[in-house]
C-alpha cells in the first residue's frame, strides 16, 4: 500500500494513442462496479481525454435512469509561469494536495498520464504503486520501451521512459522498502493470428524480463471502444441499446473478461476499510 492510504494506479507510455486514456477509465469503472471508492486524475492537461471522456459519462448519467458510478475526478493543469523551477514546484504542492485531499476517501487512485515526458507525469510515475503501460500490438511501439536488435530480438538498451520508471521505482525501494508493481499491457491486438502478433508477445516478454517488470494478457481490437468515448460509457457499464445505438455484442462480453483479467493479473491489495470489515466479521463470528 502507498505511502497515501490509497492505492495509486499509474497508466503511462510516451507513445501516443497507446490506449492510456481508455484504459484508465475501464480500471477506474470496474473498481467502481466492484464496490470500491476511486479517485480519477487526468494529468495530460494538453488533451484531457480522461476529463472529457468523464464529462461525457456525466451527461449519459443525468440523462438516464439508470445508477451509473461516477469516480471523484480532478483535472491537474499544467503550471505556466515563466521559471521551470517554480512549475515544478508549484506542480508538486498542487499534485500531492490533491492526493492528500482524497487520500481517505478513496480506496483506488487511476491516474491518466500523457504521451510525452514532462514534470506532472514523471509525478504521476514517482507516486504510483502500480503502473499501467498499454503498449500497441506493434514492434513499433515495444522501441518505445527497449531498442530490440533487428536479428536477434534481443532488447539491447532501454529507452528514455523505461529509464525514468527504472528512476521511480528505485526511489521508491530506497525510501520505503517497497518497490512500485509495473505491468505492461498489449493493447489492440488483432484479432486475425499474425506472425506480427507472436513476434510481439515474444519480445514484450524479453522486453519485460530486462526491465523487470510484468507482462499482463492483452486487450483485443475491438470497433466498440469507438462508440464509447461520446457517451462516456465502458464495456462495465448498462450496455442497453438505446445508449450504444445498437444492440450489446459478444464483443461487450470479452471485453469485459479481457479488463477483469487485467485488473486480476494487478494483484492489487484489497482496500484497507475492507480488510478491517473482514476482521469485524471474523471476529463476531
Ligand atoms: N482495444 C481497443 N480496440 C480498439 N480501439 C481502441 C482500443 N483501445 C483504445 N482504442 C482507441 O485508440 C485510440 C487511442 O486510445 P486512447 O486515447 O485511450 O490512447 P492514449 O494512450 O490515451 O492516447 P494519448 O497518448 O493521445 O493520450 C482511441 O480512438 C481509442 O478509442
Ligand atoms: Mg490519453
């Protein structure tokens, strides 16, 4: 558990259109439907997918009948003054208040990164207790995170993201003991076996073994995650036709199976509040 009381999932990769955004809200909306109480950050203050993505479920909410979960929400802006130094400082204090300001009234921080380096996502990185990385099904974006030999596929030298969560998680041993969980994710894997596909789960799995991390099962290409995004829904949510336009699929379904499997793989720790219910219960027994 974080040095916050709440859990904090970090979902980051400098390469663009990795499927951060996405990710995180389906994260954030299964631990709501499972019960528990989260916290959502969007600290891509250039885009704001998560923030719009979030406005947007809140107006299918106000419209519907229906009981949808909503996650707390906060929306980091990036601090624009005219010394780097002062952002950064200004970014940290407004970073951790916003943490400290939630730390115990959720039970799950998800926290969406952007695709680029920069202060607030190396804060994100820094306070995480778990990282997300979504990589695209291609070797493309594995170069994102190691520099493959072309022959041998070997991972040969990690790149500048992979080096800067080396940093936090080294940090993070030195100063608590314990180190953050990182996990990589592939995203959009397509649904016709490819040599590409078995190319790309080999060298994720090398990739994993040189920087120490973890590889969790993907997620497929689906054409449903399209039509979520203006109605700010997730494959967890009352799929009814008249949201969606169109009847749930199977789709929906192993979607569904694809995230629980996903969340499993995280072996996140159960919430503390739920650890003392069950102790209460054990001991009135
Ligand atoms: N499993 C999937 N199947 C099909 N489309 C997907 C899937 N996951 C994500 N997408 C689509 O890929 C695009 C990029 O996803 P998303 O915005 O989540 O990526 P991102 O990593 O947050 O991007 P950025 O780096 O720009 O913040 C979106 O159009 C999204 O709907
Ligand atoms: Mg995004």
């Amino acid at each position: 558990m974080s040095q916050t009381g709440a859990h904090i999932i970090a979902v980051g990769n400098e390469k663009g259109g990795s499927g951060k955004s996405t990710t995180a809200l389906h994260l954030a909306v299964y631990l709501l439907h499972q019960g528990h109480r989260v916290a959502t950050m969007d600290v891509d203050s250039r885009q704001q997918t998560l923030t719009r993505y979030l406005r947007n479920r809140r107006t299918t909410i106000e419209a519907s009948t229906r009981q949808i979960p909503m996650p707390k929400h906060v929306h980091m802006p990036t601090a624009w003054g005219d010394s780097i130094r002062e952002n950064q400082v200004v970014e940290r204090d407004m970073f951790t208040k916003a943490i400290a300001g939630l730390r115990d009234e959720v039970d799950y921080f998800v926290i969406d990164t952007p695709g680029f380096d920069g202060n607030l996502a190396r804060l994100a990185h820094g306070f995480a207790d778990t990282i997300v990385t979504p990589v695209n099904d291609s070797m493309i974006d594995l170069d994102v995170l190691a520099r493959v030999d072309p022959v041998t596929g070997e991972p040969i030298e990690t790149s500048p993201y992979s080096r800067n969560v080396q940093k936090a998680r080294a940090e993070r041993l030195a100063a608590t003991g314990a180190g953050i969980d990182w996990v990589l994710v592939r995203n959009r894997i397509s649904n016709l076996g490819s040599r590409n596909a078995s190319q790309v789960q080999t060298t994720i799995e090398r990739v994993a073994a040189k920087l120490g991390c973890r590889v969790a099962d993907g997620i497929a290409e689906r054409v449903i995650f399209r039509s979520l995004f203006p109605i700010g829904m997730t494959v967890f949510d009352p799929l009814e036709a008249d949201l969606l336009g169109g009847a749930p699929s199977m789709s929906h379904v192993n979607a569904r199976q694809e995230y629980r499997s996903l969340v499993a793989a995280l072996r996140l720790p159960a919430p503390a509040r739920h650890d003392s219910q069950a102790e209460m219960v054990r001991r009135s027994a």
